[in-house]
C-alpha cells in the first residue's frame, strides 16, 4: 500500500457560506465515490479557494460529514495570478491505497473542469 493523492475542483457563482460548503461537500463525496475510497485510509486533505473565496472555512463542510471528524483537513488559499479561474475551491486528498496513479480519478466540477481538461472523464 502506497500514498496517493487525488486532486479535485468546483467553483461557486457566489462567495456564500452555503454555496461553499454545499460545493465542497458534493466534490469530496464524488472524489471518495469515484475512488471507492474508506475513511480509515484518508491520510489528510488540503482545501485551498482563491483569494476570492473567503465567507467560510471549507473544511468545516468536510468535518461536518459523518465519520469525518478526525481526517485532518487544513484550508489554505491560492496564489492571486491575473486571468485564473476564480470563486475556485480545489481539494488534495491524500490516501493509502493499492492502486496506481494511473488509477486515480480526479474530479472537476463545474467552471473547474478548465483546470484540467485532460482529467475530465466522460460520464460513465
């Protein structure tokens, strides 16, 4: 078993508190889904919002899930670059697993799929 980690994205049309929980709940539940991953083999998660993202703490929408209270989760912000993507939320989550990094889904929700177009997996 190795650490791998699992890179996600969503935006939010608004900087509002239930707009962000609500965006960062619905992508750390299809990243856990899509990778069939079990609480006990989450090492940690970074939570980074641009600078325009500001109205409430991310991880509080991660710790609120059920079972979720000691994964650690810490909320840092992005670098302010002219021209990026902005109302961004972008996850990192770290996880021991079997699989290669090949293996690993990487979700992109919303105006976030621009990030990184070459994840983007078709629906199933």
């Amino acid at each position: 078993m190795v650490t791998r980690a699992i890179r996600g994205a969503t935006t939010v049309e608004e900087d509002r508190e239930e707009l962000v929980l609500q965006a960062t709940e619905a992508l750390i539940i299809e990243m856990v889904e899509q990778n069939d991953i079990e609480i006990e083999d989450i090492a940690s998660v970074i939570v980074s919002t641009t600078p325009d993202v500001n109205s409430v703490f991310p991880a509080r929408a991660i710790r609120s899930i059920e079972g979720w209270a000691y994964v650690p989760v810490m909320c840092t912000h992005e670098m302010d670059v002219p021209g990026a993507i902005q109302k961004c939320i972008r996850l990192m989550m770290h996880v021991n697993t079997n699989k290669t990094q090949r293996e690993m889904e990487h979700i992109y929700q919303n105006e976030a799929v621009r990030l990184r177009p070459d994840l983007v997996k078709e629906d199933k």
